[in-house]
C-alpha cells in the first residue's frame, strides 16, 4: 500500500515538472561572410555587424527564434549549409544555375547590379581581345569570377582573393588593373574614399547570377519550410518599412523597388 503511494506521488511529481519546464526556443545557425561592408563586416570589438546581419536579427527577433550568426569566407558557406552545420546563409547570394540545383533561394533581399572598375584613364574593350593580359582581381567562389572566366576565357589573368577587402587593397596599391563586383559596396567602400580616387566604373550594369536579376539567402532543399517562414518574415519588415529604417544607417541607395512606398 505504502509503495504504491509512493509511486503515485513520484509519478504525479515528474508529471508537474514536465509541465513546468519551460520548452526550447527553436535555435538557427546562420551563416554570414562578414566582409562585405556596407552588408557585413565585423567591428574593432568582434561583433558582426552590417545591414544584412541587422536584417538577420530582426527576422530571427519576428520569427521567436534564437539565432547564432556563423562567420565565414563566402566560397565556404554554401558547403557548411549542404554539410548541416548552418540552417540557411544570410549573405547575398546570386542565382547561379550551379547553386539552384544544391540550394533553395529566398526572396531577393537587394538588387544591385555589377560593374568593372577601372582606372579612370583607361577605355577598355570589354571582348577577350581587347582584355588579353589584364588583371582582374575577383573574389573566390563568386559569380563575378565564373562569369569573367566565361566571357573571356584565358585572355584575361584573374587574380583570386578570399574577400573584397584584399581586392582594394591590391588595385590602390597599383597589383592590379582592373576588377568587377556590384556597385554598391564599390562606390561605398573604394569610389567614395581616397584611395578610390582615379578609378571608375566601365562596361555597365550586369546582372552576373546566370543572367537573374537580385541576390537572395538560401537554405537547404530540405528546409523549404524554413525558408518559407523567412520569406513571410522578410515580406512584413520590407513591407512595414523597417527594411528601409535598417538599412539607411549604412547607406543612402534603396535596394528593393518595395522601397519607394517608404521614402
């Protein structure tokens, strides 16, 4: 009699903590680059910030999730996302048809189209002729270089860099001759400063993700409805205008055609 009290007792004990202990919050691992100022670039103290990584937060705030935001160089984030060590990527990611058939693109987070730079005294001719012997300093992994390797070939000598940052670098100090990347962080981040004076942009506005217009996050095929759910998020902050009040710390130029309802 008294063991079958007891036993009660415990089992009625366990069941009251069950329904006291509170459940887990829903935990994402995001992946960012965090070199790519305006968008992403880390702060003399280690923290990430930047307009995507800001984005980020107030997405992962509206979905009542807790985010921990990965850094890491671009070419390596979409293999973290396919090896399950991120949940999705929230750096700008172009279209190319090599990444749909891997991964699943959200809604564009920007549009912002790509443009040479080049030195201001230079008139080039885009063709592999008239490009034979250049040095174009190009990212790793990114669609600017796939689509200059494309376009001409062997002609060109291109210089791969980790991040946008070294690229400068390399075409202030004169290593150089010309490179390709879009046009927002380049007039931000060389054209507008010192060292960008005496270049240019050269050969208009290309669209470099397969010929698809915007840059979106991704997540893994199998995370449709997550994706889903960040598409849905995305949509209210554009749409109530804290997309515009985000990025506008960082820079002047809109970058969505939603936008203008919030000028």
């Amino acid at each position: 009699m008294h063991l079958h009290k007891t036993i009660t007792a415990l089992t009625l004990a366990s069941a009251s903590l069950f329904v006291l202990t509170p459940a887990h919050a829903e935990k994402l691992v995001l992946g960012n680059e965090g070199s790519y100022p305006p968008f992403s670039m880390v702060d003399p103290s280690g923290r990430l910030t930047g307009f995507e990584p800001d984005l980020a937060r107030e997405m992962c705030k509206r979905m009542k999730v807790d985010c921990e935001i990965v850094v890491m160089d671009f070419k390596a984030l979409i293999p973290a996302l396919l090896q399950k060590k991120l949940d999705a990527v929230v750096s700008q990611t172009k279209p190319l048809p090599e990444r749909k058939e891997k991964v699943l693109f959200g809604r564009a987070v920007l549009f912002n189209p790509d443009s040479y730079v080049v030195p201001e005294a230079k008139n080039y001719t885009f063709t592999p002729e008239g490009l034979k012997g250049v040095r174009i300093g190009l990212q790793r992994g990114s669609a600017q270089a796939k689509y200059v390797s494309e376009t001409f070939g062997n002609g060109v000598q291109i210089v791969f860099y980790d991040n946008p940052d070294q690229i400068r670098l390399d075409l202030a100090n004169g290593r150089l001759d010309m490179s390709l990347g879009p046009k927002i962080s380049w007039t931000n981040e060389f054209l507008s400063k010192p060292q960008g004076k005496g270049w240019k942009f050269a050969g208009g506005d290309l669209w470099t993700g397969g010929g698809e217009a915007g840059s979106s996050w991704i997540a893994r095929k199998d995370s449709g409805e997550l994706l889903n759910r960040m598409n849905t998020t995305l949509e209210t902050i554009i749409k109530d205008c804290t997309f515009t009040k985000l990025r506008k710390p960082y820079m002047e130029v809109e970058l969505l055609p939603e936008e203008a309802a919030c000028r």
